[in-house]
C-alpha cells in the first residue's frame, strides 16, 4: 500500500472518528500521584528565518545550508498524529502553520481541526512568531501576537487559544514580556535560556519555577506569571535525540546483538533522577526535539514509544518513574494541582550569558539599519491601520488601487523574530527581512494615498520620501510648489520639525488656516555628511515647524521664491575649524527658550548643558568611542559576533579628543557640526521652543583596514553621583533600575566588567542624583549601560571580523550599499530635569519618537475625489484630544465592520504627581469619523472576552494576591489606571461625510 492510500485512510479514520472531544486541561493524560511522572513534549522549533529565509526554511530549498523543510515537518507529524490517538505534538510558530495550512484539502483541514479539538496538537506561545525580548517594542509584541492569536481563533475557535507561552530560545527575558503574556492570558511561560549562573543557583536551591511579576504598577495578579526554566534549553536530554539530523543509537528491544534496551533505561532513569532533584514536585519535563526536526516523524515516535513502554514496564520490578507523552500545559497543570507556595521574581533575565566570558549583549545593537527599519515600519503601520478604520472601505479600494494592511502586519509579525529584530541572521536572511517590510510598505502606500484622498477630498500624485534622512525627496528637489501633509497618529496635538532637500533658496510655507509659517533654508553639510554615502543632490534644506492635530492631518503649501543665497544671509553664523590644540577660549554655544548648550572651545565637544526653566546646570562631555572587539584567535577566547559583546580591554578609545565644528544659528534651528572622523560625525541641534536637544550622528563604514574589529558607542560623562546605578526601560514601557556588578537574585561573580553591566535599551537610558537626571531617548534598540558613576554610553555601531560560533558561521561585517562597509545614521534626544519632573518629559517625548508624524508629500492641485468635493485642508478624527498620559495603542480595522481599539496609560505609579494620576474616558464621544454601535472588552491579545478570561490561581511567597472579579463595562467611563492597557473591539459605522 503506497504512503498515498495510507494518508486516505488515516485521514477517513479521522474524519469518522470526530465525536465529542475535548481540549486544554480536560484533555491531559492520567499521570501517577505516587511517581515520577516525566512528561515527554514532542516538539520543533522552527526559526522564522535564520540560516535560511523564511521561504527557504518553509519548503526546504537551499538545504546546503541548514537541511530544513517546516512543510515536510507538518506533514510528517500530522500523519503520526493520525495513526496513535496517544501521541501528542506541540506547534509554536503560526507564520509557518498559516501557510501550511493555506495549502491542505479540506479533508486535511477537518482531520487537523479535529487533533486541535481533541488536545492532541497543541499549540503554544502562538504568536506569528517566537519574538524576541530585547531589541523589541511592546507594540510591536502585542501586534504580532494578536496576529498570530486571531489566526489561530478564527481556524480552530476555542480549542486554539494557547495556554502556555513558550520562548525556548530567545536570548534573555524582559519583564514587560511577562506582563503582555499575563494580560493575554496565559497560565505559564516557559524559557530555555536563562544566565549559566543564575541557572546553577536554581537548580542548587530547586528554584526553577516560580511566580514572575511581570509590573511594579498594575495590581497583583493581573501581571504576574508562572515561570519555568527548561532543563535542557530546549533539547532532549543527552543520548537520547532521535531525529534524522541526530546520531544517537535507536532504541533495539528485538532479538539483536544490538539490544541496547536495559542500558538506555538505566541511563534514562538516572538523567531523570539527577533533573528531579531540581524541580519540586514529582512532575519534570522532557523537550523531545530541537531545531526544524520532525521532519521524519516516525523516527521520534517509534523510539519514544519504545522507551515510554520500557521505562514503564520496570513499574512491574518496583520503579516509581512514569513517562508519558505531554504537553507544556498539561505539565502546568500538574504543577498547578500540586498547590504549593511559590517565590516570586520581580527584575529581568538581562543579560543573559552562557559561559564566564560569554555575554549575549552584542545583539542589542547588531544591525543598527535594520532596528531603525523595524521601529520605522511599525510608525507607518500604525499609521496605515488607522487610516484604514478612518476611510473605511475606501482605503482598501480607491484610484490608487486595492491594498490592505495586512502585508504589512505579517512582514512586521516576521520581523519580530529573535533572529530578525535581534540582528542574528545570516546577511541574506536579513536582506529577506527587508524585502519582507518593503513589500509591506508598498501595500500600505497604497491604503494611506487611498484614504488620504477620500478624506482630504483630492485625488493628488501623492508621493513618500523614504530617503530623507540622508537629504533625498524628488518632488520637493524639483519643483517650484508642492504641498506637505502632516500625519499625526498620536490623540494629541503635536509639533514637529520638518526638514526638506531643496534646491531653492527662499521658500514660503502657509500652514492650513493661510498663516505663513516661519522657515529656514540651511546648506547640507558635506562637511558632516561625507562623501557618496549620505545624501542626494540636494544643495539645501528647507526647515520649518508644523504642527498637527490629534488623529489627524495639516497640510502644508510650499512655494519657491526667488532671492539670494542662504550662505550669505544675516541669520547664519559659522565658526569654522575652531578646535585647535591650546586655542583659549570662553565656551560658546546655542540656546533657546529652555537650554544653554555649552561647548568646549579647545576640543568642540558638548561641554554643559542649562535647563533654563529650572535652573539646573550639569557640565556634560559627549564623545564618540571604540572597543576593540575580542577576535577567538586564541583557543580560550570568546571572539565578539552577531551575539556576543566582548572587548579586549575594558577603556575604549576616544574617536578623536577634538573635532572640526562649524555653528549654524538661524530664527528656527541652532546647530553645531562635528567631525569626529572621515567616518563619525554629528550635528548637536537645538530647535526653537524645543525643551530636548537632539544629537543627530552618522557612523561609517566603520575602518576595519587594521585588522580590528570595532564597537562604537555614543558616551555621556557628568558629574552626577549615582551609585551604581542606572535605568533603561523594559520593551519601551516600565522602567527597570540597573546596578553595575550586580544582580538582584543571585551573588553575581563578574567576569566582563563592560559587557556584563550591558541591557537592552529600547527607547531610552537614564542616570540620576537625588536632584537631577539626565535622560538620553534612542530612535531604534540599542544596548547601553553605566560603566562609571555618573557616565552613561549606548552602543551604535558595530562592525566585526570574526564569527562567535554560536550558529550564524558567518561574523557581523554588513557590507552597505558600496560594499564597503555600513553607514548607519540616527538621533539621540537629551533631556535634562529635575529627578521627580522628568518622567512627564521623557514618557510623552519617547511616544512621539515612536509614534512620529507621517510625511506625505503632493505637487498639489489634483482633481476633486468626488465632483463637488472640497479640499480639506485639516482634518481630526477625534471630538477632542485625550489627557496626555493616555495613548490610543491600536486603532485597526479587525473585521468588515469592527475595529481593534486599545487605550493605555503610558505612566508608572507614582512616577509623576500628575501623569499617574487614574484617568475616565468616554469611548462613545471619542470618534468624529464613526459611531460605536456595540463594544466588547477583550484580554490583550483580542482572542478572549475579559469576561471570559479565567487564568489558574497561584500561591505565592509574596501573599496571596487579591483576583478582580469581572468588571462592568460602561463605554462612557472607561477608566485606567498607570500601566494599564485596555482593549475592545467595536462594532462600527462610518459617518464621515466622504
């Protein structure tokens, strides 16, 4: 009989056999309340692109790199699946699933609906993908669990939804991941890579489990999560992996010289004897699988049916071990049953090491361009979804086309990956990565032009220039008039401060109520700016300031005029090359309303800076440096890779210990350019009215013609006594106090004094006295630490010559696009305050960073959308702007006529005298573009009612914490308090008047 009629049969066996089922607990196995019961996980962990693409992972090409087939995977297991209603399997990624699943029968379909229904394939953490937990943004989370979530809802129902989060191999663990998967209601999280010493200290004291509070803001337990630590990362135990890829011997129980059945249970009930000794109930865990495997099904199966029947035939002889095949959530639920009081963790697992000398914090910065694309995308895909809500249909299907933003949401859902956004993929990979967005981008054009023009009432030649940063836009080079149009998607007024290449040199700018608006026009600086790398053709830029209304647009009219050239204009003040080595000088600098920023007139480095509004002076020294990366040439060192931060010497070095500067002062902006090197530079900016400073620096191709490779960081040194200590967020939300050669859960013998004290920075660092604090925002993730009292340094760059061999086999040398090296450029924002004023800075700054205005750009005077139709020159969609601690999360279209909508308080408890304050908001007086016709709360992930949410119940060490029962909900008071994020989906109607 062929493997055909055999697939036929099972699949007919399993469609008849379709009866009552049942799911999640209710469907675990019996276990054994006076025995070791080891419950066998059979699973794979499939990388959403890694050593391979996605595509190329999926269908199993290019297996000269890595052999792997995630379709044959599939296939394979589900036949195994079918044949023995006792075998059990677990699947993770729903990337790989939704398209597996997009290519079977509908007989297949019924067949795999049915093992779901049955709890016998079950899915975990089910997200698009296993995202990471450092170099991530918690929107950015939430988006692509709610992608992966829904899917799995809308195909399976119920039976579905995870109960477990599963993150067996990302590089560490944030605390704001804890808190997502709480509040989207899971039981458990379960994690593979944890600290090597923190690890030995749990296994010494049996801690390997217990109860994570994932916020010091929201109430216990609303945040707090079972954690446990896998005992082998991932991987089964020794000796005992039976895939195609592995090499250990086979289980033989024949009539064989090869009979190896007593030896491998002895072994088996000695390796699950020494891991009992660990944990703390007569329940342990065994992950029986490891990257892409399953592939051949059958080979797994058949031995772990030998050795589930051998190990507990010796019951018969006295054994009190009992295996069986499981699941992460029937485990939990053992461990759940048992009713013991848990410790409880309240830091982070950052940063992660595995070895003295090994420390997994070169990724918080690796692939610099890449990060600062990801943060970019998720900018416009928010900006895409709520534009879909706001045109309705006719965003989708308008003149520029029919698009949605779903390319967008799967290309960002792959980008979270911890290999992606991570920066630890191969260099073809992460070009896939890339594409991926790009082509995501280009959906979401055509949704955002579409809306644009229904609501704005003009069919325009819209246009993005995606290349401003380096001084590239076509249009607004070219031509005479254009228009600008500010997008802006937070529920505040916002200003912002646009520039644009130009090559005219007077301009006048009218904003929507037929206002000049005061504007600038600045040379680009090739002084900065290098050589072809940088920027277009552009002579000059035009610079102005337009502000935006709440979930809504201004737009702009732009006209040349004629007039001299801005060199020679009165307004601009240069200062060239006054760094020279024993030049006496007073300090000079620029200024506006709220800062004095100081300069050292010997060096040309940023000497002090004045919070005017407050009195405070701090002298702050800001330079560029380099660690020389470890190489591994020596059989004993740990080479510095993708991965792995390692410098050779503990003090970097100074870039330069003085620059080339020029000053540029204009009515609108202050600026000083620095040339640190032919490949570091940077202009420290001051706008009119602007409370921050903004360091704008271009890094690259970093030389590597010595031999060495190089880490380059941005380094801040003050004054400030701040006692070891310093503070980064968690995922771009709480914030976690650092202590330098410190951890809070374990006696941490330190072994890299720089790379050690290294964290994931997402959105911004801070240090601070019992007075002050400077606070330094970051466009994109990067690492950065404290390595000195009052020093605080982020890492921008890094380029390498040697792999770290933790998989990726090839070292981080990005080659750019003239293949000579990456040119990376980014901004710092510089916020200095009082210590108890700064949060209501730093919070409502670090959202608007995030969340910038969209620049879309038109040559004007295109025809009417509709005849008769009236330009609209602004536009808001909300009745008024919410307070300034609230942020509308998510405005997305969810269904034909419903809409995701997510409110959150962006402040901490007690971190500012008003931004913590609790706040009530009217949800059915918010929106002037539709009508909430019905409204349901839902759990985070939008795949649960919160009516319906009944997480299992923990004792803790820390008391037993008091469970909410369901709140009523009245869409007219909605409140929230600090850290809070709520979530409804809305039944709508549009009444915009298109």
């Amino acid at each position: 009989m062929g493997f055909s009629a055999i697939w036929g049969l099972l699949l007919g066996a399993a469609l008849l056999g379709g009866g009552e089922a049942s799911c999640g607990y209710q469907s675990c196995p019996v276990t054994k309340p006076n025995m070791l019961n080891i419950h066998l996980i059979p699973h794979t962990h499939d990388d959403v692109g890694w050593l391979k693409t996605v595509d190329q992972y999926f269908f199993g090409v290019r297996n000269d790199i890595q052999h792997a087939g995630v379709q044959y995977i599939l296939d394979s297991v589900i036949l195994e699946l079918l044949a023995d209603p006792t075998k059990r399997f677990i699947y993770v990624e729903v990337a790989f699933f939704a398209r597996w699943w997009g290519l079977q029968t509908d007989a297949m379909r019924q067949a795999v609906q049915q093992l779901v229904a049955e709890g016998r394939l079950e899915f975990v953490n089910g997200g698009w993908c296993m995202n990471d937990e450092a170099a991530v943004h918690y929107s950015s989370v939430i988006d692509q669990m709610s992608l992966g979530l829904n899917f799995l809802k809308e195909t399976f129902g119920e039976c579905g939804r995870p109960q477990v989060a599963w993150h067996i191999d990302p590089f560490g663990h944030s605390r704001e991941q804890a808190s997502l998967f709480a509040q989207m209601g899971y039981d458990g999280f379960f994690l593979g890579r944890i600290d090597y010493q923190d690890k030995a200290r749990r296994e010494a004291v049996r801690e390997m489990e217990q109860l994570w509070r994932g916020s010091g803001s929201l109430e216990p337990p609303v945040a707090d999560l079972f954690t446990g630590v896998l005992p082998n990362g991932y991987n089964p135990p020794m000796a005992l992996c039976w895939d195609q890829s592995c090499s250990d011997d086979p289980i033989v129980d024949d009539n064989s010289d090869e009979n190896n059945v007593q030896s491998l249970v002895t072994y088996f009930l000695g390796v699950a004897a020494a891991q009992s000794k660990h944990y703390r109930t007569n329940h342990i865990v065994m992950t029986m699988g490891s990257d892409f495997q399953y592939e051949n099904a059958n080979l797994w199966y058949k031995n772990m049916d030998k050795l589930i029947k051998h190990v507990n035939a010796q019951q018969h002889q006295g054994s009190l071990v009992h295996v069986l095949y499981s699941t992460p959530s029937c485990y939990l639920w053992e461990l759940n049953k048992a009713n013991l009081s848990w410790s409880v963790k309240y830091d982070d697992f950052f940063p992660y090491a595995d070895g003295p000398h090994h420390f997994w914090t070169g990724y918080f910065t690796s692939r610099p361009a890449l990060k600062r694309y990801e943060r970019l995308s998720n900018n416009f895909l928010q900006v895409c979804n709520q534009l879909e809500v706001l045109a309705g249909t006719r965003a989708n299907v308008g003149p520029y086309g029919n698009s949605s933003s779903f390319e967008l949401r799967k290309a960002m859902g792959v980008a979270q990956h911890h290999d992606a956004v991570s920066g630890t993929a191969k260099q073809h990979v992460t070009n896939d990565y890339a594409k991926q967005l790009s082509g995501g981008w280009e959906a979401c054009q055509v949704v955002v032009t579409n809306a644009l023009a229904s609501i704005g009432g003009s069919k325009e030649n819209f246009m993005f220039c995606t290349y401003l940063n380096i001084s590239i836009c076509p249009l607004t080079e070219a031509a005479h008039t254009f228009e600008v149009i500010v997008y802006n998607p937070l529920p505040r007024q916002v200003s912002q401060n646009i520039r644009l290449p130009v090559n005219g040199s007077h301009y006048s700018v009218t904003a929507p109520d037929g206002q000049a608006v005061l504007n600038e026009v600045i040379p680009v600086s090739s002084f900065t700016r290098g050589v072809r790398h940088d920027r277009g053709d552009a002579m000059y830029e035009l610079v102005f300031q337009a502000s935006a209304p709440p979930l809504g647009y201004s737009s702009y009219a732009i006209s040349r005029l004629p007039g001299r050239n801005p060199a020679h204009s009165k307004l601009l003040k240069r200062l060239h090359d006054q760094a020279q080595p024993g030049k006496q000088s007073l300090s000079w600098g620029i200024q506006n309303e709220h800062l004095r920023v100081l300069f050292d007139p010997k060096t040309g480095l940023l000497k002090e800076i004045q919070n005017l509004d407050k009195s405070i002076s701090l002298p702050v020294s800001q330079n560029f440096f380099w660690y020389n990366s470890s190489t591994g040439n020596d059989e004993n060192e740990q080479a510095s890779g993708a991965y792995i931060f390692r410098p050779n010497n503990s003090e970097p070095f100074p870039i330069t210990k003085g620059v080339r500067f020029y000053q540029v002062k204009t009515q609108v902006v202050q600026e000083v350019y620095q040339n640190f090197s032919s490949w570091c530079s940077q202009v420290v900016r001051l706008y009119a009215g602007q409370p921050y400073l903004e360091l704008e620096w271009t890094v690259g191709p970093i030389p590597i013609r010595d031999g060495l490779g190089k880490e380059i960081i941005s380094r801040f040194d003050t004054n400030l006594q701040t006692d070891r200590r310093f503070y980064t967020d968690s995922n771009g939300r709480e914030i976690l106090e650092r202590r330098r050669d410190y951890r809070a859960t374990w006696n941490l013998s330190q072994t890299e004094p720089v790379a050690g004290n290294y964290y994931p920075v997402n959105s911004r660092i801070y240090i601070k006295d019992q007075k002050v604090q400077l606070t330094v925002l970051t466009d994109r993730s990067q690492g950065g630490s404290s390595t000195a009292d009052g020093s605080l340094e982020l890492m921008v760059h890094r380029r390498l010559l040697y792999d770290d061999n933790r998989g990726v086999g090839e070292p981080l040398l990005e080659p750019g696009i003239y293949h000579d090296g990456l040119v990376v450029r980014g901004r710092h924002l510089i916020l200095l305050d009082t210590a108890e004023s700064s949060a209501e800075q730093h919070r409502l700054l670090a959202q608007q960073e995030f969340m910038a205005p969209q620049l879309v750009l038109a040559p004007g005077g295109g025809p009417p959308y509709q005849l008769g139709q009236r330009s609209l020159k602004q536009f808001s969609a909300l009745r008024q702007a919410l307070p300034a601690n609230i942020h509308l999360l998510t405005l997305a279209q969810w269904g034909p006529d419903s809409v995701l909508i997510r409110l959150e308080h962006q402040f901490e408890r007690g971190e500012s005298i008003n931004g913590s304050l609790p706040v009530t908001i009217n949800l059915m007086n918010l929106f002037s573009s539709f009508n909430i016709i019905t409204i349901q709360e839902m759990n985070l992930a939008a795949n649960q009612k919160q009516e319906d949410m009944r997480r299992l119940i923990w004792q803790s060490d820390a008391g037993v914490a008091s469970h909410r029962s369901g709140r009523w909900l009245d869409p007219t008071r909605i409140m929230l308090q600090p850290m809070e994020i709520r979530t409804f989906l809305a039944q709508i109607q549009q009444v915009f008047d298109l």
